[in-house]
C-alpha cells in the first residue's frame, strides 16, 4: 500500500491534549476534571512526550505547578497556546500516515460532531499548533472532508473499523463506497468494516468506533458488552458481539475477540444515560491507560485489557468527570506515531 495509517500500539513520539479550561462546558465542573488529567497527563509524561495545548502564559504556569505537584516527568512536557473551545482534541488532532515520502500529518474538518456545537476554534486548532512548531517538522496536508479521529480504529495493516451511523451522518455527500475509496487513498485502507449494531444511550457522536470495539495485537477485536442487568444498550451490544464474530469468521487476519465489561449504568444530572465504555482506552509506550468509573467491573477491565496487551502495564484514569460531557481517555487524547 501506498498509505498507510499506523495502529496505536506501534511506537509513538507523543501524545497531544487540549487542557480544559473555565471558558468552555467544563467550567462548572473544572475542578473534577482538571483531576483527570492530572493523572492522564503524569501518566503519558512517564512513558513519552507529551504537547500540551494550552490557553495562554497564565494558563500554562497554572498546568506546570499542577502537575510538578503530581510528580509529572515536567521535561517531557511542551505547551503550546493555542484558542480552543473544547478538549476533545481526538476528533480535531492530526491524523499521522506513512506515506511514500516519509510520515505526514492529514487535518480533516472538524463541525462540532455534525453541527451539535461550535467548532470553528477547534477546528483550527491542528493548523496553529503546527504552524508554531508544536507537531514537529512533518508536513501538513488539509482535507476538505469532514472526519473525525475517534470515529476510525486500525489495525496498522489496512483494516478499518467505523460506523455507518457516523460517517453518513457527516455532511460529506459521501455513501459507503465513496468513504472506502477516500480511506484507501489517503489511508491506506484496503478494507473498511462497517459495526452496524452497537449505538450507546448519551453518545453524542453518532456512534464513535472508539466506544465500542478496538483492535489490539495479533487480530484481536476489544468490544464492549452489556453491563449486568439492566443495561439499556444490551440489545445493541450483543447484536454488535454477533456482527463482530461473523467479521472475524470472514477475515482470516482476525483471530478473535475479547469482551470488555461494562460498568453499572450512568446518569446525567437531567437522568440521561451516560457512554461509559472501558474501549476508550488509549494505548501509548510500553502502557495502556484504561478509564475507571469506581465501579466493580473497574478491575475485570483491567484485566481484559492487560490479556490484549502483553508486556504492557495497564494504569487507571479516573473517567466519571470526563464521561459526564459524553467523552472518555481516548477522546481526550491524540496519539502522534513515531
């Protein structure tokens, strides 16, 4: 293949995050949330590199002192200013491929998940962090298409999983076919599986591959499965677990497949189910980062997760803050490939 668009687990030079900040939906909650990535981000910095998009000066000495205080690998962090409106920077970040002329950095459109909320800063957001340095020297290519990172997983050899119900619901003009054919040009994809079953209760994403099944080493597929008793997606789920194993019955490079519990059901303040899903794991060097909800199924997560990536430790994120604006680890992170 020409393309090609790397699984999470091959070595990477960084992982990029957007900090929260009071200006935007987390501000009546920017205390719980700002614990979160505490954690997430001493995490990555004692694995990797970590780049930090930031608000401004005031901001960035605000992160420092935060995470000097957690005992952060503080020389493995760069910041960088950057205007943003949200945190969810795997829809916005830079999508890294091999190419022919070496590594380099596709920047899709982001609307705010089809409209829902604005996106004009967020959208931006990669072209400024590049122009200031901030991705490293790989050259940038903008695409008019609209796409967002945690809609797509890859098994690094030309496998791609994503929903129909999110990329048709994307104001592309584009039918499976035509999604196949751009994923196979600038990806590398010589074959898109299409999860039909599956939509979690509060996802606002319209179905985000990365809630619900993940691939790990040696054709394995990570999914969620229902919650014990009384989980309101349990048909969607289980019907996704049957469509899973038929893909994997059909695809020789697929060996098998591995449940990921589901923590107790989640509400808002208004009682609306919440998408809590141990699949938004991030994986990084030597590690994978798993969201934990201080739920019993916390622990058999974990190791599931450990099962489907050997030699790596698994270390838990505290999720209940970031799950309540419908986003976990993986959303609120962006993995940039060695």
């Amino acid at each position: 293949m020409s393309r090609r668009l790397p699984a999470e687990w091959e070595p990477q030079r960084a992982v990029l995050v957007t900090w929260p900040h009071g200006a935007g939906d987390w501000g009546p909650t920017l205390a719980a949330v700002e614990a979160s990535y505490d954690r997430l981000a001493t995490a990555i910095t004692r694995h990797q590199p970590l780049v930090v998009a930031c608000a401004d000066d005031r901001h960035q000495a605000h992160i420092r002192r935060r995470l000097a205080h957690q005992g952060a690998a503080l020389e493995n962090c760069r910041f960088h200013a950057v205007a943003t409106t949200d945190t969810w920077v795997r829809d916005y970040g830079p999508l890294t491929v091999h190419t022919p002329d070496g590594p380099a950095l596709l920047d899709f459109v982001f609307d705010g998940w089809n409209g829902r909320f604005e996106a004009a800063l967020d959208d931006a957001a990669t072209a400024t962090l590049h122009a200031r340095g901030a991705l490293g020297p790989l050259p940038l290519q903008r695409r008019r298409v609209i796409l967002e990172g945690g809609a797509l997983d890859s098994d690094g050899e030309g496998l791609l999983l994503t929903t129909p119900r999110c990329l048709l619901n994307r104001s592309n003009g584009l039918d499976r076919a035509g999604y196949e054919a751009l994923f196979e040009e600038e990806l590398g994809v010589s074959r898109v599986l299409w999860l039909e079953h599956g939509a979690l209760a509060g996802d606002d994403t319209d179905g985000h591959v990365d809630m619900l099944a993940r691939f790990c080493p040696g054709g394995v597929i990570a999914h969620t499965a229902p919650a014990a008793g009384g989980d309101p997606d349990a048909t969607a789920l289980e019907a996704m677990a049957a469509e899973l194993a038929a893909m994997v019955a059909a695809t020789p490079r697929l060996k098998g497949l591995i449940p990921l519990p589901r923590p107790a059901p989640r509400r808002d303040a208004d009682g609306h189910f919440l998408p809590a899903s141990y699949a938004n794991f991030l994986v990084i060097n030597d590690a994978v980062l798993m969201p934990e909800y201080h739920d019993p199924a916390d622990g058999p997560a974990r190791e599931a997760i450990a099962g489907c990536f050997p030699g790596r430790t698994v270390v838990g994120i505290p999720a209940m803050a970031l799950i309540a604006q419908h986003g976990s680890v993986h959303c609120a992170t962006m993995h940039l490939p060695a």
